[in-house]
C-alpha cells in the first residue's frame, strides 16, 4: 500500500470511529458517569459525616435506623421536621419524659451536642446538613418477630377495625392517610418504633412535650387510654414505608 492509500484508509477509519460518537451508545455512557458521580456524591455528603462524628448514631443507628431503646427511627423524616426539632431540643424548648435508664429522653443529645457552658456544638449549617442527609435514607422496614427487640405483634381483623377508626378520629387530619403524608410540619409516623410512639404520645397527653404543633394534638389524646395508645401505635408502627 503506498503512501496515498494508507492516508485514504486513515481517513476512512478516523469517519468511521468519529461517527459512533453520534450512536446511542453515547448518551448513555454520560447517563452512567452522571449516576456514579451522583452516587459517588451521595456517599461523600457532608451530613453522613456530621451524623457519625456527633454520637447521633450511638443513639439513633446506622442510617437513622435502628435505633436503641425507644429512640426514634429518624431516616425519611421530612428534612425541615429533622432540623426543627434537633434545634428545639438542643434550645430546650423540646423536652421529653423519663426513659427506661432514668432520665429524661432528650438528655443525650443534649448532652453530647451542648457544652456545660451552653455552647452548642454544631452550627445551624451543620444541622441542616444532617437534616438533609437523614431525611434522603431509606426508610426503616417494620420490626420483625424474633429478630428485633421490639417485634410487632399482628393485630386481629377487629383490632385493626377498631385502631383504624381510631387513627381517622385522632390522627389523620395532620398525619395523613395510613400516616404516611403528614402535613407540613408534621412527622411521618407510619413505620416509626412503638416503643416511641407511645413515649411520645404519652409525653403530649402529660403536656411535657409542648413544642412546635403539639398543641394542636392535645384535645385528640388526653381522652385516649393506655389501651388505646398501644394499639395505635402497634398499628403505626407495623405500617411498611419501604413498599
């Protein structure tokens, strides 16, 4: 081949391979570099960092998830529900009342994230970011029987009947349909801990949780007995977010 025919051959071949560039196959490849750069982005968020390096995992688990005793599940919480009440907590203006150890619920955060002094320790960029990272985590799956500590129990075709006119009368209005579209300001309690949900409905009805919208749940649980307050959160607490 002389030298005019490998420069026609080149030519050709250069035509050939710069025209893939306008298959589909391209796209898609910037489809691909896009998603692991956003993936890549996900695990390097300043929150996740921030979360660990606080304690919050010591209490709330890997994740948001998992938590121990009756802390809550704090993954998939709407962002600015999380930033709110970690800054009423940590003000005061959120209190919570006496855990299985002795004392009172709110303390550890507290205590881990406020000096003797009263100095916080996060800025309220850094909880925004914890704020954000939690609320973009999966969801925790209900509890299962035999495995967790706190296994949920299935509620008979009556109990369900009955817990589920309850949870229309009480709880609908803010939390919404099976609890999983609440109003803004308000938490998603569909597949949170039962453990929690009773502390928590408990320390509204004694009015020691006032913070935020609680208020406005005062008339619906002051009239609820304890009966009642286990099966509603046997019920919410076996609703599966993850589906």
């Amino acid at each position: 081949m002389n030298k005019f025919s490998t420069l026609i051959a080149v030519t050709i071949s250069a035509g050939i391979l710069g025209g893939l560039s306008a298959l589909p196959i391209a796209p898609n490849l910037a489809l691909s570099k896009a998603f692991a750069q956003e993936t890549e982005k996900k695990k390097r968020h300043p929150g996740k960092r921030l979360y660990q390096r606080s304690t919050c995992m010591a209490c709330h688990g890997k994740g948001g998830i998992r938590s121990i005793q009756d802390y809550p599940n704090v993954a998939a919480q709407p962002e600015k529900y999380i930033y709110k009440q970690i800054k009423d907590i940590l003000s005061g203006k959120r209190v919570g009342g006496i855990d299985s150890a002795g004392a009172m619920r709110t303390q550890p955060m507290v205590g881990a994230l406020v000096t003797a002094e009263g100095e916080v320790r996060v800025t309220d960029e850094q909880i925004a970011q914890i704020a954000n990272w939690l609320s973009l985590q999966p969801p925790a799956p209900p509890a299962v029987p035999d495995e967790d500590a706190e296994p949920v129990t299935p509620l008979s075709e009556a109990q369900l009947k009955e817990v589920k006119k309850l949870y229309k009368k009480n709880c609908r209005a803010c939390h919404g349909k099976n609890a999983l579209k609440p109003l803004k300001g308000y938490p998603v309690i569909a597949g949170q801990k039962k453990a929690y949900i009773v502390a928590q409905i408990n320390d509204v009805k004694n009015k020691i949780r006032t913070n935020g919208k609680i208020k406005s749940m005062y008339p619906k649980v002051k009239k609820l007995t304890d009966e009642q307050i286990d099966l509603l959160a046997s019920y919410l607490s076996s609703i599966d977010r993850t589906k």
